[in-house]
C-alpha cells in the first residue's frame, strides 16, 4: 500500500548559482555534513548536490501526506550504499515516522542540465 510519493526536478545550474551566491551559508542550510564530505569530493559537486536537493523534495512531498510538522532540510538525509544505491535516513521528529513496516524509497536520475528524483512510502501487505 503506497503512503505517499513524491517527485521533484532542478536545473543544476540553479544550484550552482545558489553556491556561487550564497555559499557555506546555503550549503550548511541544506545539506548535512556527510551530504557535504559526499558531494564536495566529487567532480560534478553541483550534479551531486542538485540530486539531493531534489531528493529532499521529493521526501518533502512524500510526507505531506501523512506528516504536519514542520521539518528541516537536515531531518532528510540522503547518502549512497557502496553499490551507489541512494538511500535516506530520516533525523529528528521524522525518526519515528516510518514504523509498523513502512518503507521509504527514492530514485534519482540526471542528464546534463537537470536533476530528478521520486520518493515512495509505502508499506508491503
């Protein structure tokens, strides 16, 4: 039984220009500090923060429908198992969110310009 989706899309370069701008101000807004030591390292750092970025989105959007507190940007955290599958570790008042079997999962895609990613919460009969 499906809880909740979620899916959200965005121009790298918009993150890019949110960096350039605003810096470790927006970075440690956003982000939490693995998410950081994950995506700085890379080479496309902007591709691996829009992903995030759009991962958290997707989360957000997920949870509307079963969550009415307000939730920080650093409550979702997403990083990758050694295979490279992104997973999300919930923090905060969102720990306890998924119980009784729920189950969050995401996917994320990019091409060249544009980030995407889904969210589902569901829970297996």
């Amino acid at each position: 039984m499906v809880f909740g989706i979620g899916i959200d899309i965005i121009e790298i370069d918009r993150i890019k220009t949110s960096v350039e701008k605003y810096g470790n101000h927006f970075l440690n807004k956003i982000y939490t500090e693995t998410e950081l030591d994950y995506c700085l390292s890379k080479v496309n750092k902007h591709q691996h923060l829009a992903a995030r970025f759009a991962a958290k989105e997707a989360v957000f959007k997920a949870l509307t429908t079963g969550w009415n507190k307000d939730v920080g940007w650093k409550d979702i955290e997403i990083y990758n198992e050694p295979n490279g599958m992104p997973l999300v570790k919930l923090r905060g008042d969102l720990e306890s969110f998924l119980s009784n079997g729920m189950r969050l999962k995401i996917s994320m895609s990019h091409s060249r310009d544009y980030v995407t990613c889904v969210a589902i919460i569901f829970k297996e009969l």
